[in-house]
C-alpha cells in the first residue's frame, strides 16, 4: 500500500521531518548509545570486540587536538595587543580550578562519610593483589616531576605527544615570540590562523562518525561487564552519579547564575558534546566542538583558546569527585579506620595527583593511584575492588569535567569582561542557533579589553 492509500485517521510523519531529525548529531549518537548496550546484553562476546570502533574514534579526534590547541592559542596571543592579559587570564582561570576543584573533593568526602558505601564488607587486604591493573598503579610522580613534564624533549615533540600541557606551554611561548617579531611573526599568525580553518575542517568530518563510536563503546562495556555488573558495588556507582549531578546543577549552576546564565540552557546547548562524551567516556573527542560552541555563545577567543584546554588538565571536577569517594570507600571496605586528620591530608595531596591527567577514558583511575601511591593509609591493591566498575563510573566522571570546563570557561570570560552577555543569553534561548556550516577564516581577534564588540562566530559541525 502506498503512502497515498494510508488508512483514514493513520498520522504519518513526512519523511523529510524524519531526515531532519535523524541529521542532528546527538540523535545519531543517541542511537548509537543504545544499539551498543543492545548488542553488548544480546551478544555479550561480540559487543566485547567492537572496542576498536570506539578506540579508533577517539584516536582521530586525539591527533586533532595538539593541533587545534596550538593554532587557537597561537593565533590568539599573537594578534593581541596587551600581552598582560594572558598571564591575568591564565591567573584567574587557575584560580577558579583550585576553588572549584577543592569543592568539588570536600563534596565527595561528605557523601561517602554520610553514606558509607563500603562499610561492612570487611575484605582482606591479604586477598588482593595488582594483578591485572595497569602498570602504572605502583608508579608516582612528585609535583617537580609534574613541572618538569610540562617541558617537551623539543618544540615538535609537544605536538606528537599525548599530553596538553606541553602542547599549551609550546603555544604560549610562540605566541610571544611571534607578537615580538612584528610584522614577520604576523604573517606566520595569519598563516597559523588560516591553517586552523583547514584543521576545523577535518573535526568536522571526523566528528560525523561519533555515532559509530558511541556504538562501539558501549557493546564493549556491556558485553565485558554484562548489566548484572552494575548490581555490583551499586551504592558507590548510584552515590557516586547522584553527587556529580549535584555538583553540576547546585554548584556550576550558582556559578552560571553569578554570571547571568542558567545551567540548563547551557546543558541543552551542548547536548550533542554531552551524548559522545556518554558514548565515549572521554572528553578529549569533542574539546574542539566546545571551543566552537564557547565562542559561539559569545566568549573570546583568546579566553577559550587559554582556559578550556587548561581546564582539561587542571579543572577535572569529576575525577576530583571520585578521589575523595573512592579512595574513603576502599578504606571502609578494607575496615581502616580515617580519621579526620587523614582525610583531610589525602584531600591536599589529590590537590596535585588529579592536575594533568587528560580528559581520556580511565585517567580518574590513574589519578587514584596516584593518589594511593602516595598515602600510607590505603594500600593501592585495593584498586582490584573497584577496577571492574571504574567503567561505570568514568562516564559520570567525563560528563562533570565537560560541564566544569565549559562552565569555568565562561566564567572566567565573564570576570575578565570578554562575555557577551546578552549575546550567550540568546543563543542559550536559542534565538542564535549553532548551525554547522562550512569553516570560513575568521576575523582578526580584538585586543582583551572591557566588552569588545563582538563579530558572529563562525560554528563548525
């Protein structure tokens, strides 16, 4: 029967609704997301070898990122015109990672004293072992072995690595040395510049196969863990969800309404970043969406370019979440009795092992070890306890850290006076849509100075 011999009263969406709809990107991850914990419940073995789909994914959006970082920065610094506003921008942007970063881990200590998920299972210490965690639980650097990181063997290196600080570091100080060379150095920025739009170009194409690897993420994590797996530990999992959901609507959303936003608005407006990052379980593949989108909703340039990439080192508020919750929930499943005094030091040292730990699937973890590594009072083979469920885990942990980011993002856009307010306030209505749309050279950047006039950014799919 044709559409034309539909029976009477049959309600038909046309067609080309239906395209519309399944154009948009977070319907198409949406899809994925769940037709991989489909595949992962019906064929568990199956959806555990669809891992690479979404490794790969996340690798060609990783070989973007060093690039991207570097061309914005550059770029950015080299066309302003008072160089002190970098370093007041770097300074403020570090100063609300440490406070929020430092809520965000006496938040969880709360919660899992409160709780107390893991009291009562009275496990051995003597019964458990690393076998089978990753090498890198029994390593730990100090905070001058961190510094000394940040410092790439040689000026190219930092671009082939997989690290952001070393790719910043780079890009700051070439940044400098090309405002300082006049007009040779603003013919490179030009071309840095134009080469970005090049680079753009390729995320966008990239980012269309985010649905594929949303796909095969979630076949994985089910199929290896199996559903029955989140009935395991499910007061430390739940507990743990419901303190990042907190975070993200009371805390980032009193910082939103400081600045003259609101937090939901800004949640539907990165719905589709929010959705690969679910799929994913990394933040990495869609940092240079959010740097789009953030200049889209009306903050600077240079302001994106510096604070969002450096949050995603220095402000990972759901990996600062689960320090404080998972290393307090192994000492009460072990029976180890903290004390205030205890906490309160593990929480100075998380202060440092959770800076530089890339927004990559399963850093928290490491992050933890670090920790644990650190403290005499846990022993790192506790680890084994949580190691099957870090997985359920991580996706909450790269959500919050998304939000954070974006959020920190404008507010220090705001404290530094490079907030278009009522233009964020009308794209956030959606009065100003993101439309993908080929990548087009951007204008020269203004100079940081109080309320510029801003130019339409251009949005990149």
């Amino acid at each position: 029967m044709s559409r034309n011999d539909a029976a009477p009263g049959t309600v038909t969406a046309p067609p080309s609704r239906i395209r519309r709809l399944l154009s948009h990107l977070y319907i198409q991850c949406l899809i994925g997301v769940i037709a991989g914990a489909m595949m992962g419940w019906l064929w568990p073995t199956f959806g555990a070898e669809l891992k690479p789909l979404g490794d790969g994914f996340i690798a060609l959006v990783k070989m973007m990122i060093a690039p991207i970082i570097f061309c914005t920065v550059v770029h950015g610094i080299a066309s302003m015109d008072n160089l002190h506003a970098v370093g007041r921008v770097s300074l403020k942007a570090l100063i609300y990672f440490e406070v929020l970063t430092t809520v965000a881990m006496v938040i969880g200590l709360v919660v899992v004293n409160i709780v107390k998920p893991g009291s009562g299972l009275h496990i051995d210490v003597a019964s458990l072992s690393t076998k089978g965690l990753p090498p890198v639980v029994s390593e730990h650097e100090g905070f001058a072995d961190f510094l000394l990181a940040m410092i790439p063997a040689t000026l190219v290196s930092a671009l082939t690595g997989n690290e952001i600080l070393p790719v910043l570091l780079v890009s700051v100080l070439f940044g400098f040395g090309l405002h300082a060379s006049g007009e040779a150095g603003l013919r490179i920025a030009r071309g840095v510049e134009k080469f970005s739009t090049v680079l753009f170009t390729l995320i966008r194409w990239i980012m269309r196969l985010a649905p594929i690897g949303a796909f095969g993420s979630m076949a994985f994590t089910i199929g290896n863990y199996g559903l029955n797996t989140l009935r395991h530990l499910a007061l430390l999992v739940g507990s743990f969800w419901l303190t990042a959901l907190f975070f993200v609507l009371v805390v980032l959303g009193t910082v939103m309404r400081l600045n003259g936003l609101r937090i939901l608005p800004f949640l539907r407006y990165i719905k589709d970043e929010l959705l690969i990052v679910l799929g994913t379980s990394s933040t990495e593949p869609v940092l240079p969406r959010m740097m789009a989108k953030l200049q889209h909703v009306g903050a600077s340039k240079p302001v994106v370019g510096i604070t969002l990439p450096a949050g995603y080192s220095f402000n990972l508020d759901g990996t600062a979440i689960y320090l404080t919750m998972g290393s307090v929930f192994l000492a009460q499943a072990l029976g180890i009795d903290l004390s205030l005094t205890q906490q309160l030091s593990m929480l100075a040292i998380m202060l440092f092992t959770s800076k530089g730990a890339a927004g990559v699937t399963g850093s928290g973890f490491i992050a933890l070890a670090a920790t644990l590594s650190a403290i005499p009072h846990v022993p790192v083979a506790a680890l084994a306890l949580i190691f099957g469920i870090d997985r359920f885990m991580s996706e909450a942990r790269a959500l919050t850290s998304l939000v954070g980011n974006g959020v920190a993002t404008l507010a220090v856009a705001g404290w530094e006076g490079q907030l278009d307010r009522d233009r964020a306030k009308a794209v956030l209505r959606g009065e100003i849509p993101y439309v993908p749309a080929p990548v087009t050279p951007a204008a020269e950047p203004k100079a940081l100075t109080p309320e510029p006039a801003r130019e339409p950014v251009p949005s990149i799919g």
